[in-house]
C-alpha cells in the first residue's frame, strides 16, 4: 500500500488533518449545547434568587424585632415592678 515514503506522509497529514477537523467539530457542538439555556436550570435560578429573597426578610424582621423584644420585655418588667 505504502510503496514509498512520500505516500505514507501524504496518509499521515491526511490522517492528522482529519483528527483535527473532526476535534474541531466536536469541540464546537459541545460548546454550543453548553450556550443553549437549559429551562430547568432558568426555573431553578429564580427559585433560588426567591428564596434569597425571602431569607433576607426573615433575617431583617429577626434583626428588628429583637429591638422590639427588648422593648416589650422592658416595658413588662417596668410594669411589674
């Protein structure tokens, strides 16, 4: 098959080339479909920012009404002494 060198180079180049090509392509598909927005993952990012959401008001409400425990203990003690 190979009768001289120049033939087994001309295999080898083709051979590389082709490996080359088809990595190129792969590596494009792949990064296409990792581009492509998946529904899920847009529904699960605004179930987690919701939830952000909310862990922020409770800790805003648990950081002010402890003012305002504070106060109404006070105003018990004031009132039972």
């Amino acid at each position: 098959m190979f009768d001289n060198p120049f033939s087994m180079v001309v295999a080898i180049v083709l051979i590389v080339s082709i490996a080359g090509v088809m990595r190129a392509r792969y590596k494009a598909e792949r990064q296409e479909a990792e581009r492509t927005p998946d529904p899920e993952a847009g529904r699960l990012r605004d179930e987690i920012k919701a939830l952000k959401d909310r862990v922020a008001v409770l800790e805003r409400l648990a950081t002010d009404s402890t003012s305002a425990l504070d106060r109404e203990f006070e105003m018990l003690r004031k009132r039972d002494s």
